[in-house]
C-alpha cells in the first residue's frame, strides 16, 4: 500500500459509532457492546471495531447486504413517489432501483444512517446516541473524503459566483439541508452586488440617512426574498426534493395521550390534543416577555452605562473606562442568552411535538427571538430612545456614578455639565459600523481561530498525558498498541475526526439572517453596509467550506426543500426593515443630525404618517414583486412540467398500448349500398326502436349530413347573399 493512503481512502467505511464506557463498570460495557453488534448485524450492516481514545471503541459500518440495502433505496423511493416527491414510480423489481437510477453519496449515507437510527419496528437498529440503552454511544458520523474536501476547497478559492452545477456537487456529498444553506449565501452574495454599488454612489453623493437609498434598499430586500421563494422551488425540483418536508419523521420523545383509529384510513393513530399543545405554546409570551426583560435590562444597563462614561464622564481613566460596558456585555450576555435558549429548548419539549420538523421549527422561532433582542436592541435604543430623548434621559445617568467614582477626582467630574447635555450625533453611525464590520470581523476569527487552537491545545494536552504515563511506567495511551502498520494513518485520521464538534447548518442560517436585518433595518444610516457584507460574505462561503472539512465532522446528509422557518424571518425583517428605515429617515432628515435629544421637536403625526404610507408601499411591492415573478418561467418550473408530461404519456402508452398523443387513424366509412339499407331495415324489425333510434337514422353518413346542411343554407340564406351570387 502507497504511503499515507490512510489519509485518502476511508477503507469503504459509511459510519463510524464511537462508544465510550468510561463511567460504565466492565459487565455492562461487554453486555451494551454486544447489543449494539446484534442491533447493527439485525440491519444487514457489517462491522469492525478498533481502539479509540479514553476507554473508546470505534466501531466502523459498512453495507452488509447488498439485498437488504437495495431494498431500503425502493422502500424510500416508494415513499417519495406516495407522497408526491418523485413524479414517476420507481421499477418495481428492488434489485433494479439501482440500475435505474443511480445513488448519489449523500442518498446511501442517508439510508444507511436512517438504518442505525430508525425505530425497531421502522426496520431500523433504534440508535439514538446517549439515550436509552445507547447511551454509551456517544456519537455517530460518516467520514471525510480528504480528496474531495481538497479538490472543493482549492476550486473555491479561485471563484467569486458559484455555479449550480457547484451547489449540484455539494448536495451529492452533504445533502440537500447543506445544499440549500451554500444556494442562499451564494444568492444573497449575488443579489449584494447591485446595493453594495448603490449603497456606495448614496454614501458619496447622498450622505447618510438618505430616503433614495431608503427606497431602494426596501425594494431591492423585498425582491430578494420573493427571488429566493422561487429559486427554494426551482432547486428542490432540480434535486428531486420538492415537497420532501411533508414526509415527516416522528419524534422519539412525543408522549401521546391516546390511541385512536383513522375513520378514513383505518390506521391506528397516537394523539395529542391540539389544545392541549395551545395552551403549553401560551407559555411562549410570558418567556418573551421575560427574556426581552432580562437581555434588554442587562443591554439597557450597559447602554446607559456607557453612555455615562463616554458623555458624561470627563476624569481620569476615561479611555479605559469606556469598555467596561463592552467587557459586562461580552461576557454576561453570552451567559444568559445560553441559559435563556435551555429554557426555550424545555419549553419546546414541553410543547410535545410529534415530528421532528415541528419541533425544530417551534425552536428556531424561539432562537430567533432571543437572536433579535442581543443583535438589534442596542440600535434601537440609539436611534430611538438617546437620540429623541436623550436630554432627558441623560441627566438621570449619575446613578451610573458608581462605575467610575473609584477613578473620579471630584464629584463634578461625575455630573452632567451645566450647559446642558448635548447627543453624540455619530453614535448612531458608529455603532451600525461596529455590528456591520467590526463584529463580522470578529466572529469570522471566532469561528475559524478558535476551533483550531482549542483542537490544538487538546491535542497538545494528549499528547502530555501520554508521555506522563509513559514516565510512571505505563503504557501511555495505548492507542497504537493493536494498530497495523497499513492501518496506523487511517485510524489516526478517524481519531482525530472522532473529537471534532458536530456541524450545525442552522447556526450558520441564523448568522445569514441576522446579517439581512442589519441591512433591512438599518443600512439606510450607513449606506456603505451591503459593500462590508459582500467582501464578508464571498469570505464566509470559503471559511464554511473549510470549517465543514477541517474543523467539524462530516454532516449526516438531511434532506429539506427549503430554508425552514428562517424564511419566515427573512420576511419578517423585511416587512420591519420598511418601518424602521422610513421612521428613521424622517428622523433624521435635517441633515443627518435627529432631533438632537428633544422629543418636542419631532412631530408625532408626521412619523406615524410616514411608517403608515411606507408599510403599505412595502405591502403593494412585495404583491407586486411576487406577481411579476410568478409570471416568469424558470428551469425548475420548465423541468416540472416536462416530467409531468413524461409520466402522464407514459401511463397512457402502458394503459391504451400505443401513442396516445399522435393523431388518430382516419375513420373508414362504410359504403351504403341496397344490401346494407335492406340489412338495416331487417334489424329495425327485431327490436323495438323508439325516437333516437329514427332521430340518429334519417343520414346515414358524413356526407348526407353535408348535403342536407347545405339545401338548408340555401334556403335560409338572406335575399342579398343570393342576389350576390
């Protein structure tokens, strides 16, 4: 074997189990161990197992029976083409499922992983890593094509559009729910360039707080989100996925209350009163309530505080003061935005949903409100509470005194000047250029540097604990021990992948539409946001290609349709992003200076008028929009009807036995002669003939019928007509 294939060939392995047992008494690790073989053996998958790191087997999966698993790919055709997914019914005969259609990579690591994980009586192990009797299985992954990864990484590099044949490739590795998160970055990146060039003639020749660009801006969010309903369609037709969300995979944990069975379908059906559910989803509004309470308190507190410290504040220590505030926010908003998101995540558990689409879309709306109150309450309280009330507010901040009165020198240092309070008119600007450029910037390095130096850092401590055991006499960490030389680089590579996080695609969602509200909201106060978010996005299509290969584990591939309910909040935030930039462009008409803390000055009327007039504008563009697109054909939609078309001929073909849809032969009349006019007079004889019979008698052919409507035409044609002729 060439040297290091170890890290080029993945030795046909699908799956790797890793299974711990190191708070698990020897007995029952030999016993759990054992079930698991049987459970994997059960479903025609083969096994081999090796040592891993800390009292860890790994356990290596590969396809058994080939007959068992082909007979897993019709059985999931089957379902697809049941519930609408697939226009045409698979072959009947199992073993040409795969003749006939090919199986992609991200396909068979589906099936295989639906079989370790899918219910007994599914036909699947029922694996559920740490649940159960499995809980000392503690993950289950497929590996990494290093070729491929490197191949993907290096093309990428030297690309600014992706084509869709790239998006193809992706979904053929990591399946669609992956697919469709690169589609939309990719779209949104594209759709930047035209209001990162916009945004950058407004920032030169408009200035900021610009009711153009405000226009614009709305127009151009609402045309992209009404764009990416459409190209969800078009792509989940092209990848034979649309409609796929209605197979809905029910959860291991639904409680039902009763068993009834279906009047219609005659099955028997486990329930939870819907009213029941209602009355557990109420709950929401009070976690709202109190988690807006919680984060916008702390986020209030640090707001004033700064403010006190960078405005009112004038001794010594000022410079260094000022990020306090930064400090209080970096560390305890993190803390209670994870302990707030394990309530929601009980609440959500609480809510009892059946299927596992449910209940991530419950979760996902609970995350988002908690996402909405950390990314854009600090803006709002800017633009809306300092800005017009600020000289009223202001004055109240001494009891803000505390943070710097160690460093102040006397008491007036700490009190609002006597000439009275005047607002920091780039404030505003300022803390849109830190979310918007600052903040990606750090993130990118949290995303990308910190996953490298905590891996290296745990690899450092290993390697330490190896060599302090091997100092006292043991046999440090004993992994190489069984290890064959041929296999040495293989295993090391799946031990290291073994102790990578487990990539969440939702994370990355939840950054991508947080980023869009920024730009619906609040662009209009800088206009030279969408050209920070092009350069950031054409990098995070690169660094999420590199964390999915380098830094996580290969993700199980999942099939979806869409973007779930982060489509929701894409549409929400453009129907908000209409209110907010036209309330803040009327705020900050007078130059771009605002109300400079004085509510009188703002005329209620006129605000409220203008969020009125601006909604309703977002409302008769988005119907707008969405017409017009409705009316543009796209491959999707062209690729559709052509499989329609081809199932409903080749139905027709099998049923009728020729080509339906050709012409039809020419009807050959019968000649009426004396023996067939005898014929027929006979036959009236013998049966008894009413009016239709005489009525369907008097022509005989086509061509009597002609003769007869032309004497009437010439009777009842007009005297002029006959004159003419």
């Amino acid at each position: 074997m060439a040297p290091n294939s170890g890290l080029h060939s993945n030795y046909d392995v699908d799956y790797v189990l890793t299974y711990r047992f190191t708070d698990t008494n020897n007995v029952e690790a030999r016993d759990g161990f054992t079930a698991l073989m049987q459970a994997l053996y059960r479903v025609g998958l083969a096994t081999e197992v090796r040592n891993g790191h800390n009292c860890c087997l790994l356990v290596f999966v590969k396809v058994g029976s080939k007959k068992r698993f082909a007979y897993e790919v019709y059985r999931s055709r089957v379902k697809d083409w049941l519930h609408g997914v697939r226009a045409a019914e698979p072959a009947r005969e199992t073993q040409n499922t795969l003749a006939g259609e090919s199986l992609t990579e991200a396909e068979r690591l589906r099936i295989i992983h639906h079989l370790i994980t899918s219910p007994r009586e599914d036909g699947g192990a029922g694996i559920i890593p740490k649940e159960g009797p499995w809980k000392n299985v503690e993950s289950i992954f497929p590996l990494h094509d290093h070729t491929f990864n490197k191949e993907w990484i290096k093309k990428w590099s030297t690309m600014t559009f992706l084509r869709v044949e790239d998006l193809d490739q992706i979904r053929d590795r990591f399946g669609e729910k992956v697919a469709y998160y690169f589609a939309f970055t990719q779209s949104y990146f594209a759709f930047l360039v035209f209001p990162a060039a916009f945004g950058f003639a407004s920032w030169v020749i408009l200035g900021s707080f610009s009711p153009v660009y405000a226009l614009v801006n709305g127009l151009w969010c609402v045309t992209f989100v009404e764009y990416w309903k459409r190209q969800e369609v078009d792509l989940g037709v092209r990848w034979g996925v649309k409609g796929v969300s209605g197979i809905q995979q029910k959860r291991r944990n639904f409680k039902h209350e009763k068993v009834v069975r279906d009047p219609v379908t005659g099955e028997t059906v486990q329930i939870f009163p819907s009213t029941k559910r209602l009355s557990r989803q109420l709950l929401q509004v009070p976690f709202a309530f109190l988690a807006t309470l919680a984060l916008g308190t702390l986020i209030a507190t640090c707001f004033g505080i700064e403010i006190f410290l960078s405005e009112v504040y004038n001794g010594p220590g000022q410079s260094l003061l000022v990020f306090l505030p930064t400090g209080l926010l970096t560390t305890l908003v993190p803390t209670l935005t994870t302990m707030l998101t394990s309530v929601a995540t009980r609440l959500n558990d609480y809510e009892n949903w059946e299927t596992h689409e449910n209940y991530e879309s419950a979760l996902t709306q609970k995350i988002f409100v908690l996402n909405f109150i950390t990314s854009y309450l600090p803006i709002f309280l800017t633009a809306f509470v300092y800005v017009p009330f600020g000289s009223l507010i202001v004055p109240y901040l001494d009891i803000f005194s505390l943070t710097a009165r160690p460093f102040a020198q006397s008491e007036k240092q700490l009190q609002t000047p006597s000439t009275g309070f005047v607002i920091n008119p780039s404030r505003l600007k300022k803390q849109v250029i830190y979310f918007t450029v600052t903040a990606q910037i750090v993130n990118f390095a949290l995303e990308t540097i910190m996953p490298y130096v905590k891996r290296q850092g745990f690899s450092k401590y290993q390697q330490m604990k190896s060599e302090r055991a091997a100092k006292k006499g043991g046999a440090g960490s004993g992994l190489t021990i069984d290890d064959v030389p041929e296999e040495a680089e293989f295993l090391k590579r799946v031990r290291k992948e073994a102790e990578l996080d487990v990539y969440d695609v939702a994370t990355d969602l939840r950054e991508m539409v947080v980023q869009f509200g920024y730009l619906s909201l609040f662009s209009v106060i800088w206009s030279l946001t969408p050209v920070s978010f092009i350069v950031n996005n054409w990098v995070e299509l690169r660094s999420d290609a590199v964390k999915i290969c380098v830094e996580m584990q290969r993700p199980t591939p999942q099939r979806a349709d869409s973007i779930g309910p982060w489509l929701d909040s894409l549409q929400f935030l453009t129907w908000l992003g209409s209110i907010t930039t036209a309330a803040l462009a009327y705020l900050f008409s007078n130059d771009g200076m605002g109300p400079d803390g004085i509510p009188a000055t703002i005329q209620g009327w006129a605000l409220l008028l203008t969020i009125f007039f601006s909604e309703h504008v977002y409302l008769i563009v988005r119907w707008a929009v969405r017409l017009a697109i409705s009316k543009m054909d796209s491959p999707g939609m062209e690729k559709e009807r052509a499989e329609r078309f081809t199932v409903r001929k080749r139905y027709l073909q099998d049923a009728l036995g020729h080509d339906v849809l050709d012409v039809p032969p020419t009807h050959q009349e019968e000649k009426i002669t004396r023996e067939t006019l005898e014929e027929d007079a006979r036959q009236s004889t013998l049966r008894t003939s009413g009016p239709q019979d005489h009525f369907w008698s008097r022509q005989r052919s086509w061509e009597e019928s002609a003769k007869v409507g032309a004497n009437l035409i010439e009777k009842m044609a007009p005297m002029e007509s006959k004159k003419e002729q």
